[in-house]
C-alpha cells in the first residue's frame, strides 16, 4: 500500500498556514523524490489544531496537529523516511491512545460523513464514497417522487437552518403545487455571528449539497436551482462552482439527467450581496430577484408562490447534505438517532472561550455540558463556565445551572434560547452578559430592513437603554422598559429577525438578572467588561515607573516620575483603557 | 436601519478617473435579463472598487433601470461601496466569538496607528478600515482579514505590526 499525506486545507487551516505546511510537504517530495501521494482536504472539524496532516501507511492512519511548516519536515523525515511516527504530535489515531481520540470518538457523522475524509474538489472520490448513489437507486429503481418525500418525512429531519420545520412537508407541500417551472433553493446565507457549519460542509463536501437539492428537485419537479452563499465565503464558492461543472460534464446536470426522461435541472449560485434579512426566505427571494431582501407577508408560503412567482423549495446547506445518507440508509436508520421529536443529528460550531473551537456532529439529545465539556474540552484557561449562546442575534444565553438541557428543537427553545443553525459561543466568567445582549442588539438594529416599524424603531430604542445601562447611565425601570419594547417588538414583526430581535436580551435578563442590577444601582460591572464602569488604577508594588502609560494616555491623567510609581487621577481619566493595554507589567488594576 | 449605510461625506479626495466604457460588457451581458440588478452592481464595484456616481448613470441610462431603484438596492447591501477605497481593505471581525475575544481592542489599535475611524480610507488610500459580521473563522478569534489572507488569534499589537508590515512591503 502506498503512503497518503493529506493537508487539511479549509478556511481554517489555511488561516492557520496549511497552504505553507502543504507546500514544504510538496517541496519535500520532490526535492527528496519521495515515495508517497499528497492529497488535500478540507476541515474535519478540529480547528483548534489546524494545520492537520494526516498519514496512512500500512499500520494505519495518523493525525497530525499543528503541522506548521518546521513541523512538517521533522513529521516527513520520521514518520516516512525512518517509519517512526512522532507521538508527541499525534492528535488522533485508531492505534493508541491519542488527545482527541474522544473528540472524534463522541460524534456520529452523518452531515460531514466527507468533510476531511476527501478531497473536495474531486467528483470521483466523492463517487467512491457512495457519492450520488441516492439519486442512482432512486433513477434505477424508478422510486416514486412520493416514495421519495416519504422517506424524508419518516426521517423526521427537520429545516437545520433554525426554523425546525420538517423538511418533508415542505417538498409534500411543493410537490403538491403543480407549475411548468419550478425551483429549488439552497440558502447558504450564514450571517449568524459565530456559525460556521455551513461554510464547512460547502468547502469540505460540495457535491453532496448538490446531490441533496438534486435529489429534491426530483421530488418536487423542479426544473431550476439556486445556491444563494454569501459573499464572505470565496473558497465555498470556489469549491462550489468546480462541483456544478464537474457534476455537468458528468451528466448530473442539465438534461434528461441520471436518464430519468423529462428530468432537466441546472444550478448556479447567487452570491449575496451582504444582508442578514437574507437569510428569510422571501427575502432571499426576493435578493435573487435582484430587490432589496426585504421579507414579505407569508402566505402565500414559497411552496405556493417563491422564486419567480413559481413553486419553490428552500432548505438550507446542512438540511440538503442529510437527504442522500437517508435516501440511501433509509429513514429509520436516520430516526434511530435522536430524541422524539428531533431525529438525526446536528452539526454544532464550537467556538468562544472553549478549548476545543471547531465543528461537532451529535446525535440529537446530547446535553449542552456534554457538547461543551466532553467534546469542547472545557474552558479555555480554567475559567468558570459562565453561559453559552445559541442561535446567534435570534437566540439566546443559556446559563451554566441549564447546561443540562438536551439538544433538541423543544428542549432548547424551552430555555427562551432557539437551536438555530448551530452556532454555540462559549463564554466564560470574563463575559458580560449586558454587553453581549448590546452586541447582539447593535447586530439586528443594523441589520433590520426598516419595513415594519417595530423592529425598525424597537431595536433601536432597546439598544439605546442598553448603551445607557453598559455607560453607567441605567436607571430605575430600564429592565421594565426592556421587557416592554421586547414583547411589543416580538409580537409585532413580520419576519424572523424581528420576532426573535428580542430574545438575547430577554434570556439575559432572564438569567443573569443580577448582573443589568449591577450595572444599573451599582455602576459596576462585575465581568469588568463595561469600560466607563470600571476604575483604572496602578499597582504601586508592580509598577516599574517607565512612563509608557503616560505618555500614551490621551487626556494626560497619569502622572510620576521615572522609576516611581505612577498615579492615576480619577478626575481626569476618561476610562479609554489605553494605560491598560499599553502597560508591559500588567500594573494597571481593573476594579 | 440599514438607512445608516448612506454616507453623505464623501471622503474628501478628488474625484477618482474612471474609464466607464469598461462597464460595457458587463451591461451587454446583463442588460434584459431578470432579475440582473445585483450582478450589474457587483460587476461595476468589481471593476473600479466602488460604484461612482458616473457609473450608477451609466448603468441607469443603458439598461432603464432607474436610478432609485439602484441607489435602493446599492444601499440595502453591505457589499456595495458608494465611496473610493484604499488598496487594501481590512476586515476586522466583529462576529460573537471575535466580540467576547475581544475584538475591539483590534479595531481601536489599528484605528490609532492608522489615524482613521471604522469605514474610513487613509489618505494615501492604502489602507480602508472596516468592521464586519463575521468571517466564520470564530475557531480562531479574533480575526482580521486582509485582501484573501486571514490573520487569527490576534492581539491589538499583533495586527498593528502586520499593518504595518503589509505597508513596509509596498514601500519597499
């Protein structure tokens, strides 16, 4: 058997340096004329230890961490030139006990059954791993559109983008609508801050996003797909364009496909111009319609009347990566994981203050400590576990005393958080939670489309009480008023961004309660995170006198002599953190 | 709002020479089609970097789109740009994991050095300073990205230094 080495090379680990490490391996081959094939991938999930490189050779399969390109030489000289594989930087292998066996150990993937297993620009491999197998059966045994969307149904797979709606019903619904054209959408539109899932299964696994909507333009009758990505992500829609080529030139697009008589599909992506609203699906419609993404009132639902006016299915990017592994395993493989009323699994983006940032695919039911601290490996630095927000700007903070809640659809929404497309943000004791709930209220106020009022002057007027609150102007009855915008904004919105808008702030005061008191009655901000709350002062027993402080402080509040300690007029000082950041001895005192 | 995107102030620099007869295919490409609105604006923002006055009436008076219509739409978008651009554009990223990571020590580091505000273009136009939502790099936050390259796991001082490192590399 020949050596493999495989470069990790997804968005992160080229951030990391892989694209350095995969070119000094490729130097290396052919300077030294080594024996052995080099192939890349994209990110298996562990981006804590990008870059990775992985070797197979007769005794098994080795993954390496943090292959920088010093390391990579010394991991080629020992493990294929002397076949002496270094322990010290194996992160995972099947042979012996490595760090991250129990990372990979506790997922089940189904989502990204290829993502840093293959190389995603390759048709072939992906063929060789039961890719487009589905929609062959279905072509071969002449599986009827409804056979197919009850299969889906039975699966009990619901919309992975955050709405949960069971994806079934929505193809019975447009298959049920007859039209000469109709569509299918893929929303690849993440805008959630801290969610990556999509943008790793786009770059890791391309083709079977495409089998997916394949697959379900069959069930429906569509004749048309869109792939709407947002423009952030170059590489997905790099990786993305080489698939629908590759899929054409095979025959997999374009007409009478997979000889199916009458069966015509093309795709071609859209990229977005940059608008969270986007992600709604009437306003992703009406983006690829060249409009301003404004939501319109539902119904008529897209099922009815989407792209064009004509019938059209939209799911999201991880919903479409499930449907060949179901159509293929069958619904009740797919159901067996899972809770009662969310089946399968669901891809998790790791990140925050947790050691362990990278992407996790669990069984539905797993509990956020679990996902946290098992497959999260805690938190960064030994802090205290504080909250972690799911959801993104539509979510919100579930707290330390919940972390027993399971993952699933009800559990989650149950805590007044949402599951949402996956985005989990660890935050530790560091952490304010008025200053989260501010930041993710500045998100939706940016981002709300202005067309129904209370979400237009509703975010804006919360944002404002909670500047007031984090800049120790709070005052009594602010949490009241909160409470009182949220509801009315909530209740009043059209669309999901508007509808959800509140939660962040509705959770955090919630359960961090006493935390908004502080900074309302106290001024004080026990996270010290709000800067105009928190006094500045100098350490006299560390202070070595050297006067950078000084001279950076831009109001000139510090004042001392050379080698004496400095001091900090309070009258003065504007709270800027200048000194703070400035300072090489850690000398100034947050309080 | 997204209302809040319209910058009245120009940048202040004189009016940059634009050669509009390079919008001429893109026009020819997409003039008649639905929905092209979108594609005709990424094309003239891919060409010149932004989209200039002289650019919006072209494309208005050759394709009979109206102009509010495209001023409606360049404005709703956070990918278009009404106003001249430095060489390179830096993205810091504000996303969650970026946030609690702190981030905004990145931008007010990089807003001292490079004398300019969140949105603004220096004035050799070198460098144009931005604040976006998210990169989808959270697993290395916090993030900056320059041109394609992305930088993570950054300190304030960290991205100063490759500021200016980029700078020392022009000028050389």
């Amino acid at each position: 058997m020949i050596t493999t080495v495989t470069v990790g090379l997804g968005s992160c680990g080229i951030a990391a340096g892989a694209n350095k490490t995969y070119e000094k391996i490729k130097a290396l081959k052919e300077t030294e004329k080594l024996d052995f094939n080099l192939k890349k991938t994209s990110c298996v999930g562990m981006c804590y230890r990008e870059p990775l490189v992985e070797i197979t050779d007769d005794t098994g399969t080795y993954l390496y961490g943090e292959v920088d390109a010093g390391r990579a030489v010394e991991v080629i000289e020992k493990h294929i030139n002397q076949h002496d594989p270094i322990r010290d930087y194996i992160v995972y292998t099947d042979l012996f006990d490595a760090p991250e066996n129990d990372f990979i150990g506790a997922q089940v993937k189904i989502v990204l059954r290829n993502c840093g297993y293959m190389d995603p620009e390759s048709i072939e491999e992906y063929e060789s791993r039961d890719g487009y197998k589905a929609i062959k059966i279905i072509a071969a045994e002449k599986t009827s559109r409804e056979m197919v969307i009850d299969t889906v149904l039975k699966s009990g797979l619901r919309g992975r983008g955050g709405g949960g709606f069971p994806t079934g019903l929505k193809w019975k619904f447009a298959n049920a609508n007859k039209s000469a054209d109709k569509y299918v959408i893929c929303n690849a539109d993440e805008g959630d801050p801290g969610a990556f899932m999509d943008r790793s299964v786009l770059e890791g696994d391309p083709h079977s996003v495409l089998e997916g909507m394949i697959i379900a333009a069959y069930a429906i009758e569509a004749n048309g797909g869109v792939i709407y990505c947002r423009a952030e992500y170059p590489l997905a829609i790099k990786r993305l364009n080489i698939a629908i080529k590759q899929a054409h030139d095979r025959g997999y697009l374009g007409k009478n496909i997979f000889g199916i008589e009458g069966f015509n599909l093309d795709i071609y992506i859209k990229e977005g111009a940059g608008a969270f609203v986007c992600g709604e699906e009437t306003a992703l419609i009406a983006s690829i319609e060249g409009e301003r993404g404004m939501p319109r009132k539902r119904p008529p639902f897209p099922a009815g009347s989407g792209l064009w006016k004509k019938p059209t299915n939209i799911n999201n990017v991880e919903t479409y990566a499930n449907i060949p592994w179901i159509l293929i395993h069958g619904a009740e493989a797919y159901a067996r994981y899972g809770t009662e009323k969310s089946k399968g699994t669901k891809v998790f983006a790791l990140a925050g203050k947790v050691c362990h940032s990278g992407l996790v695919e669990v069984p539905m039911g797993m509990t956020i400590r679990d996902v946290i601290f098992k497959l999260g490996g805690g938190i960064k630095n030994n802090k205290r576990f504080k909250a972690v927000q799911m959801g993104g700007p539509s979510g919100g903070c579930i707290p330390e005393f919940l972390s027993d809640t399971i993952v699933d659809y009800d559990s989650v929404n149950a805590t007044g958080a949402i599951m949402g497309s996956g985005g989990m943000v660890v935050m530790d004791e560091t952490t304010c939670m008025v200053d989260v709930a501010k930041f993710f209220l500045d998100f939706t106020c940016k981002e709300s489309c202005g067309k129904c009022t209370f979400c237009r002057m509703g975010t804006k007027r919360m944002l404002e009480i909670l500047e007031r609150i984090t800049n120790g102007h709070g005052r009594e009855g602010d949490l009241e008023k909160l409470e009182e915008l949220a509801y009315q904004i909530k209740d009043n919105s059209l669309c999901g961004l508007g509808q959800t808008a509140p939660n962040p702030v509705l959770t955090t005061i919630r359960y961090f309660r006493d935390e908004y008191e502080a900074h309302i009655s106290h001024k004080k901000c026990p996270a010290k995170v709000c800067r105009p709350l928190l006094t500045y002062k100098v350490d006299e027993e560390k202070c070595t006198g050297c006067l950078v402080c000084q001279k950076n402080c831009p109001v000139k509040a510090i004042t001392g002599e050379r080698k004496q300690p400095h001091h900090i007029d309070q009258e003065l000082c504007t709270k800027c953190g200048v000194c703070f950041s400035k300072c090489k001895f850690q000398s100034i005192l947050l309080s | 709002m997204r209302i809040s995107r319209i910058n009245r102030n120009e940048t202040g620099s004189s009016p940059v020479e634009q050669d509009l007869s390079l919008l001429d295919p893109i026009i020819a490409k997409n003039k008649g089609k639905k929905g092209n609105l979108i594609p005709l604006l990424q094309g003239a923002q891919e060409l010149f970097g932004f989209i200039s006055k002289p650019a919006f009436e072209k494309l208005s008076r050759e394709t009979g789109i109206p102009l509010s219509d495209m001023y409606g739409v360049a404005t709703f978008y956070a990918q278009f740009r009404l106003n001249p651009v430095g060489k390179n554009i830096i993205k810091v990223c504000h996303g969650t994991a970026c946030h609690v990571q702190n981030a905004v020590e990145i931008s007010e580091s990089l807003e001292e050095v490079l004398k300019i505000k969140d949105g603004q273009t220096t004035d050799d136009r070198f460098f144009t300073l931005e604040s976006v939502a998210c990169l989808g790099c959270c697993s290395l936050a916090p993030v900056m990205m320059i041109g394609d390259q992305t930088y993570g796991k950054l300190t304030g001082n960290e991205a100063v230094k490759i500021v200016k490192n980029i700078r020392l590399a022009e000028n050389n």
